[in-house]
C-alpha cells in the first residue's frame, strides 16, 4: 500500500511538472508541424529540446512517444536545464519513455534540486522520496557522478 501510495505522489509530481510547460506549448507547435522549433532542437537549443519533448509527451501532432520524449529531455538535462533534469527524473522514477531506474531518477532530481530555482524545494522532495528506494553504495556512487557533472559543468545559480 505504501509503495503505492509513492507511486502515486510521483506520478502527481511529475503532471506538476509537465502540465505548465504543456500549457505554454499547446496548439500547433510540435516537431512534426514546426520544422523551425526542430531545426533549433538538433540546433542544441535546450529551451526548443524542451519544447519538442513536451510535443512528444502529449502526443500533439502525432502518438504519444514518451520515449522520443525522453530523449528530448535528456539532451536539454546534459546541458543544464534544470526543468529537464527533473522531468528526466520523474521520468526514470516512473519507468516512463526509459528504463526504471531510481538511481538515474535520483542523479538527474539531485541535480536539479542544487540549482536555486522556484522549484528547488519540490526537486529536492521528489529526490529525498527516491533516495529511499536506492543503498548506500548507490547512493555514494551516483552523489560522486553528480559530482564529477557538476565539475565538467559548472554553471550559475540562477532561477529557471
């Protein structure tokens, strides 16, 4: 019942966390409609990976693809977009477009909550409930993979 009820509180979490951005890109935007927005995503913009990922997640112009998704968020996540690495998190804490994973969902939510940011105190919870699911030795391998990514990408503290 327990689990459960986690399961529950990630998976309200990560609609939190994906129901604005959906609202800011809703209408005709999507990579299958907006060669312009995809142009910028292969281009390396975080801001358009973003985009292209929540097209992908709400299925506007096409199927859902959680997957494809994924893959979007992963490459705003690797260049520092905080809402990316969070929604990569709640993604692998899920199972959702990626493999299970609560260590990869606590790498990727760690990283998001040492970023001051409006939602710092939410990344930080969602990462503090997963770190329940995941040992010691995970925990001290994946704190010195945040670790060495923090020191091969160093980065402001600036607010989303």
């Amino acid at each position: 019942m327990r689990t459960h009820w986690k399961q529950l509180v990630l998976a309200m979490a990560l609609a939190q966390a994906l129901l604005p951005a959906l609202a800011q890109t809703a209408g005709p935007r999507n990579s299958a409609t907006d060669p312009a927005l995809l142009d910028k995503a292969n281009g390396g913009d975080p801001a358009a990976q973003v985009q292209v990922g929540e097209s992908c997640a709400a299925g506007r112009g096409a199927a859902q693809d959680l997957k494809q998704a994924a893959e979007w968020y992963r490459k705003a996540a690797e260049q520092g977009d905080v809402s990316a690495q969070a929604t990569l998190g709640l993604l692998y804490s899920l199972g959702q477009g990626v493999p299970k994973s609560d260590v990869e969902a606590y790498f990727w939510l760690d990283l998001a909550a040492s970023v001051k940011s409006p939602k710092q105190e939410q990344y930080a919870a969602n990462r503090q409930l997963i770190g329940t699911h995941i040992t010691t030795d995970e925990l001290a391998d994946v704190e010195e993979r945040v670790a060495k990514w923090q020191a091969a990408h160093p980065r402001p503290a600036a607010t989303e």
